[in-house]
C-alpha cells in the first residue's frame, strides 16, 4: 500500500512527519478492512492463526 503510494525511505529522510501521517493512514485504512472481514462478514478464519483458534477452545 506504501509503495502504491509513493511513501518512500526517500520521504521519509526529507520529510519524516509527512511520512508518519502517510504511514499512519496506510495502517488505518488496513485494519478498517481487516476489521470490517472479520466484524461484518465473519470471515476470522483469514485472519487469524488456526493454532491459536484451536487453543482457545473455540475450534472444538
């Protein structure tokens, strides 16, 4: 998503503010999609590590 975004490490020299508000967008608008799978469409199984899953009891 960076790159696809043109956030570089040459950005990130010459402006590092601009490149931790770009960065942090990139990160927010990622988890609102693994957010909405997982909440709206309970699709966790994508997700999440199916060891862990089993270790919970919840894949019992």
């Amino acid at each position: 998503m960076a790159d696809a975004e043109g956030i570089t490490e040459t950005l990130k020299a010459n402006d590092q503010m601009e490149w931790v508000g770009r960065m942090n967008s990139c990160r927010d608008r990622a988890s609102e999609t693994v957010y909405h799978q997982v909440i709206y469409t309970g699709r966790h199984e994508e997700y999440f590590c199916r060891s862990c899953f089993f270790k919970s009891g919840h894949g019992q």
